[in-house]
C-alpha cells in the first residue's frame, strides 16, 4: 500500500467479509464462554477489593471491574504464542491468558505462592508459559516493551501478534508516538489496544487530551484505528480478529480504541470525587459489559438462569479457592530478598 | 566537507594544514590529492581526501591561486593536525614556489609519521590478569576495532544477537564502532532506528523479554537519559519483580563521559549513576582486550550490561590475544601494574591518568599498583582489599563528579572492609563539581590530571 495512502488512517480496512449491521453475533458457546470469562474477572476483583478493605492486600491495587469485555473478546481471537503486555490495571489480563487465579490472588497477598513469589505486586506479574509479559507501572512504558516482542516476531518470521495495551492516560505519553513510528516503519504486528476508560487516573479525556478520538492517534503515522464499543464484547472480539488479520497480513500495526468504563476508582484509594455516582451508575444499568451477554442469553432462549447459576457458582468456587490459597499461603521466605536480583547464568561474579 | 584553515601567512602564498574532523581527531590520513603541483584552484574546489578511524573527509581550497607544493604525499598516514599539507601561491607565483617564509614552525617536510603522536605511545601495560597460553600471540588493534570485532563473533555465533541504534548501519555507526556490520549480517541485524531513544531502548528491553539478545548503541550515554525509565524501570528490575521468570538479556553500550570540547550536555560520565542500580552490570573497559573480551562477556551474559566506553579511547591501540574466542570475565579488576607503595584505583579513561602518574611517581622512588575494575557492578571489592591490605594507601581515579562517586563507594568499601590496613586516608581524584566547560583550559580544569593524582599519591605516601 502505498505510503500517502490516507485511506489508511480511516478506520481499519476490513478485510473479508463486512460487519453485520446490527453488531456481529456469538454462537451460544461463544457467549458462553465470554460470560464465563468475565464474570471470573468480576468476581475476582470484587474480592480483590474485599481483601484489600481487610487489608490482606497492600500498595496499590487497580480494579478491571467494567471493562472485562476488552480483553475477554481480543483473547477470544489470540491464537498460540500471541503475546499480551498491558500496565498496572492487569488482574483481568492475566486471567484472560489463562493464568491460575491461585497464583494471581497469592501474589496480591505477597505471598510465596504468586506469581513472581510477592516480589511483584499488583502491578508486576509475569508469566512466559502464559505469554503474559507484565504487569507494568510506569504509565506508558510498556508500549515500547510490546512494541519489542512484536519486533521479536517479525525478527524470528513468526506470525504472531503482540497485543499491547494501554490506557487514554498512557495514550498522551511522548513514548507511545515513539513506538508508532518504529512500529509502522518496520510493519511490526502490534495491535495496539487504548482501553479508554474515560478518565486517566481522576482527569477526564476531555481535560487531558486535546483529540480524544484515540482511533485517529496513529494518523501522523499511517497506522490505521478504528473505535470500538468496548462494552460488547461481540463487538471487542469482531475488531480484534479484524486487527490481527491486518497483523498477521504482514500490514504493520493498528490501533483500537476501546471505549470502556471502570466503575471502580483509579486505584483503591479513590474516592473518584471527580465523576458524579449518577453517571457510574448508567454505564452498570445500560452498558455492562456482562449483563449485556447474560440478557442475550436469556433472551434468546440460548440458556436458562440455571445454567447461568451454575456457571456463576463454578466461577464463585474457583475464587473462593484463589482467596483461600493467597490468604493461607506462607509470606516468601526471607532468602527471597536476595534472589532474582542477577539472572545466576550470568557470566563473571 | 570540512573547509581548511589557511595558515596566518604571507599574502602570496597561503599554507593548506591538515583540518581536524572531530573534536578529538588529532590525526589522520592523507588518502589522496585530486590536485597536482601547479594545478590552479579556486576557493571551494576539493583538493584532497583525508580520512580518519572514524570519517572520510574532502578538504577545500580557501583561496584562489595554484597549487605551488605538495607538502605530504597521497597515502602518509597518521598526519598531525595543523600539519601544513600544501602550499597555495597567488596569482603569478610560479609552482616552484617554496613555502612561505618564518610563518610555521613545524618542518613543512613530508612526514611518514606524526611530529606528535597521540597518546597510545603511552605504552598500555595491556596485561589481562586471565592467564593467557604461553606462546599466544597478540595483534594491535584500536578499542574501535576490538569493539566491532566483539560484535561480529557474538552475531556469527548467535543469530539472536542484533544490534539496534541510530546510525549503526548505513552510516557505519556514528563513531564506526559498527563498521562493515550491515554488509556482514544485513539489515534484519543492523538496524537504524529513527533518532528516538526512549522508544527504542523500550523497545530493545521487549525484544529481550521476548528471547532475543539485543545491543542497544547509544550514540552517546548523554543521550540515555532520555531512555533513563526503560533502562532502570523494565530492563533492572523485571527480573525481580516476575520473581525471576523474565530476564532482560540487553546490552546498552555507546561511549560514556566527557569527549572533547563538548560542552555540558555532551560530556556526562555515568558510571555512578548505572553503578547505583541492583540488577543492571555495568562494565567500563580501558584497554582493546578488555573491550572485546567483556563485550563479548556482555552479549552472552542474560542480564541487563551497561557497557560504557569512551570516545577518546576508540582511537587508542592495544595488544588483544589472537584467540579463537576471547572473553573476559565480568566483575574481575585487573592488576595493571604490579607495585606495593600505594593502590591506584581506576578505571575506563582513568586509567590514562592512573598510567601516567605511575610513571612519574616511579621516577620519584614510588611503587605504585594500579587495579584496573573494568566492571564497576559487580565491583571486584576483594580485589581492591586486597591490593590496599599489601599497600596501605588508596587513591581513585575517575572523570565523574565527586559525590556519591565511584571513588567514595571505594573509599566506603574501604572504610568497611579494611580499616585496620589503611595507613592514610583514601583520596578521590575525580572530575570537578561542575558541569563540563566548553572553554579549552576550563574543561581541562574540570577534569582529573595526572599531576593531581601525582599529588594525591605523594599525599597518602606523607610525601
């Protein structure tokens, strides 16, 4: 395509066959699954908050509550040695990769049995088995960091894509245009995903960003975006599976701006002053993200409300196992704080 | 194109020298003339090529006349800068023309070899404390050319490795240290990256976490702190913050410190800086041995290298072991000199200073022992106790500020580790607290000298 193309910074060019009018469907399985999937996130972070009121978690802590359907429906689309690096607000991603809520929760706790053996934290947890490269705190930074395992990619010819997230507050970082450019001057599969919340940190996109259509943010780089209802998870996974086509396709990196809502503060420690409780309250009534599946569902006739209890309880008792193991689970032993500091393989002292 | 200065001279016959290309080029070659003797010229015309380790240059004509003489032959290397070159007659003056009269001290003859040569005549000791096979032979070679070379082995021995950087490929790297690496590996390996460190040190970190093996240049450390967060924040800590699952196997390098007649911006030594970091190794190597068998060290090694090299000692030629794969250790000093009167600490381009004033204090009946660190995290403490446990007295030696410097961490350590051995307290020669002076004798006031370290060593001695 041709550099000057400036059909490529409408939004993304859809490649094989056009949305549906009225939003793309699920098959029941697919609802299924999606519901299940973010109700484990939901329930998940509600305890995480729970346990961090009993003061069983500490620091920070930054709740995904309202925006499961983001990375829910892109996982739908990962295949196989697809990557996913996000920042602080990171439970529901690593959920979403598969990795064991055990082992989340215990490293909220500090505990020996988490993630990154309580070295971690909330914000810092890994896991390459899972393909989850953090879990990072320094607003922004970890776009260059996904930037580099899609270089990876490329560099070992694969055709995998990394999925790099980040929020409308990293989105105004000088790191991030850094990135586009090298991203689309190489055509390096990243699919850059803005979870736009609405409010970096206790500012609002409208005080904080000058052009608050994040789609349009890789214009000056010729990097397609498309804006996405981020509450349908249908339509989350339709755009992801669009953007890594255009990836795998060889195409260069794409932006999607999820428009999405936390209800929950920045971090536990809000008291989000700086939005009125009406408006939370009609994005939980008009817009949840899995209500919205739930409804479909019933509906539909596609299940019943047994099936869902059944599935909300499978899902209760998988947490409830998580809190019971990060609660129980030993600190880590005080050798720890000495280890991990220099890869032991290194060469010389 | 760099346009000569003409001499102060007659105004019949003007003396072409020999231009400096850089602010530390203090020689350079001759390549070609592409005028003859009696050649007319204009000013701006391109009379010849000169070429240094790091540039090739034309050299223009200033004014109108002929080219009355050729004062140093196509191909004479190592041509001082201000050497006259050629002498340009005015119009009417005939091509045997002689140099212009009483204007040039130097001889105007054709000089195979610099009237003054640059400082590698300082013989390095250059001995690597690793124990070489007996017999092994030895090739010179700059720091320039053993850093390139490092990388060459690494990227034939492992296709993981790359280098990514600005100017690292078609231009030949900013400094030449990557010279001839794009016609060997391609542009899959070399990599020009727009002028964007931030982004590209991010960048080289997730390569890294993603399996490959990554050498970030930085076309100069100044311009690192630009992509302080990435370094520090992603590429020390992920180890321990994953608990040990994610390494960061990168390696940042480019030269460190003060060059020449730079200016505050351009002249930062970060030693201290990196040094403060847990999960970062910082390597400072002085000689072309120790560049190339640490490089390779870094490359290899799964952590997080801060390889800081020094502009000023590209150009400078060592003795490196002709071996099929030459490593040195990372965080073992080397015993430069051997001697048992005071220990002089040192490192990078201090050991120029350390080198210098050893020699003056031998001819002043002092022994000195320099210890080259070579890596500063992990420093090689015991080394350094136990050269003070057999001297007694310790000086430092560095280009970087004073507080909470290299020299007070050794000083520290000392206090610490070897008290009772301390027959005076350890002295810190380090660069002045101030930022780099652009003015010449300013900025060799800022720096360390090797009279200051004479000084200091004469100090501890109660000399």
């Amino acid at each position: 395509m041709a550099p000057s193309d400036t059909a490529r910074s409408k939004p993304a060019p859809r490649k094989g066959k056009a949305t549906p009018a009225q939003g793309p469907s699920f098959t029941r399985e697919e609802e299924l699954e999606a519901y299940r999937r973010m109700l484990l996130i939901r329930r998940f972070e509600e305890r995480a908050g729970q346990m961090y009121g009993m003061g069983l978690i500490g620091g920070f802590c930054h709740l995904y509550i309202g925006q499961e359907a983001v990375v829910t429906g892109v996982m739908m689309v990962a295949k196989e040695g697809d990557q996913t690096i996000t920042s602080y607000r990171d439970h529901g991603h690593m959920l979403a990769c598969g990795m064991d809520p055990k082992g989340v929760m215990a490293e909220l706790t500090g505990r020996r049995g988490g993630y990154s053996k309580g070295k971690g934290g909330s914000m810092h947890m890994f896991s390459k088995a899972k393909q989850f490269y953090g879990g990072h705190g320094i607003v922004g930074a970890q776009v260059p960091l996904g930037t580099g395992i899609a270089f990876a990619n490329r560099y070992r010819g694969n055709d995998n894509v990394c999925f790099t997230y980040f929020g409308d507050g990293a989105a105004n970082q000088g790191q991030v245009y850094e990135s586009f450019n090298m991203a689309e001057l190489w055509k390096l599969p990243v699919v850059y995903i803005v979870e736009n919340n609405r409010y970096a940190m206790g500012t609002s996109v409208t005080r904080s960003s000058a052009l608050t259509d994040f789609s349009k943010r890789g214009q000056s780089f010729n990097i397609p975006g498309e804006q996405v209802d981020g509450m349908d998870v249908r339509a989350v996974k339709a755009a992801a599976q669009r953007a890594t086509d255009w990836c795998r396709g060889g195409n260069g990196p794409i932006i999607l701006e999820m428009q999405t809502y936390r209800y929950r503060g920045h971090s536990m420690s809000d008291p989000a002053k700086y939005r009125s409780k009406e408006e939370v309250q009609k994005m939980r009534e008009e817009h949840d993200p899995i209500e919205q599946v739930r409804q479909r569902l019933l509906s539909g006739k596609q299940a019943s409300e047994d099936e869902l209890k059944a599935i909300d309880a499978e899902v209760r008792a998988t947490i409830a196992e998580a809190v019971d193991f990060a609660s129980h689970d030993a600190e880590p032993d005080p050798a720890e704080l000495w280890t991990d500091v220099l890869h032991p393989a290194g060469a010389g002292l | 194109m760099y346009c000569t200065l003409p001499a102060p001279d007659s105004d019949m016959a003007t003396n072409v020298l020999m231009p400096a290309l850089s602010p530390t080029m203090e020689q350079g070659k001759l390549t070609k003339w592409l005028k003859k003797e009696g050649d007319p010229v204009k000013s701006g015309d391109v009379i010849a090529e000169i070429e240094t380790d790091k540039a090739t240059m034309e050299v223009e004509a200033v004014d109108d006349g002929l080219i009355a003489k050729i004062l140093v032959p196509d191909g004479t290397e190592n041509v001082a800068v201000n050497t006259p070159i050629a002498v340009i007659a005015g119009e009417g003056e005939t091509a045997s023309s002689e140099v212009a009269p009483g204007s040039e001290p130097a001889t105007p003859e054709p000089q195979p070899t610099p009237a003054v040569p640059m400082a590698p005549a300082a013989a390095p000791k250059g001995v690597p404390a690793e124990a070489l096979p007996e017999g092994t032979a030895m090739v010179t070679m700059t720091v320039r050319e053993a850093l390139r070379d490092a990388m060459a082995e690494e990227m034939r021995r492992d296709e993981t490795v790359f280098i990514l950087g600005e100017e690292v490929a078609e231009y030949q790297g900013a400094y030449k240290i990557t010279q001839g690496l794009l016609d060997e590996f391609g542009a899959r390996r070399v990599v020009d990256t727009p002028i964007t460190e931030h982004g590209f040190a991010g960048l080289g970190v997730g390569a890294a976490m993603a399996g490959l093996r990554p050498i970030v240049e930085f076309m100069t450390f100044n311009f690192a702190m630009q992509a302080m967060d990435q370094i520090i924040n992603s590429a020390a800590k992920t180890l321990y913050m994953s608990g040990g699952q994610m390494g960061c196997p990168v390696v940042f390098r480019g030269p460190n410190g003060a060059a020449a007649r730079v200016a505050a911006q351009h002249s930062q030594d970060y030693c201290a800086w990196y040094s403060n970091v847990p999960g970062l190794k910082v390597v400072v190597p002085y000689t072309a041995a120790d560049a190339k068998g640490l490089l390779k060290s870094a490359i290899r090694d799964p952590n997080p290298v801060i390889f800081l090299e020094n502009e000023i000692l590209y150009g400078h030629s060592f003795e490196v072991p002709q071996v099929e794969d030459h490593l040195v250790p990372i965080g073992v000093a080397r015993i430069a000199r051997e001697g048992k009167d005071v220990t002089i600490v040192s490192f990078g381009i201090g050991m120029t200073y350390a080198e210098k004033a050893a020699t003056e204090l031998e001819a002043q009946g002092i022994d000195a022992e320099i210890l080259d660190l070579r890596t500063l995290r992990p420093m090689d403490t015991a080394a350094i106790v136990e050269s003070v446990k057999k001297t007694g007295r310790c000086v430092t030696v560095e280009e970087g500020w004073p507080q909470c410097g290299i020299g007070a961490e050794i000083s520290a350590r000392l206090m610490e580790q070897a008290f009772d051995y301390l027959d005076a307290p350890v002295v810190r020669i380090t660069g002045k607290d101030v930022p780099m002076p652009y003015a010449a004798n300013l900025e060799k006031l800022a720096l360390p000298s090797v009279a200051e370290v004479v000084e200091a060593v004469k100090a501890v001695c109660y000399r």
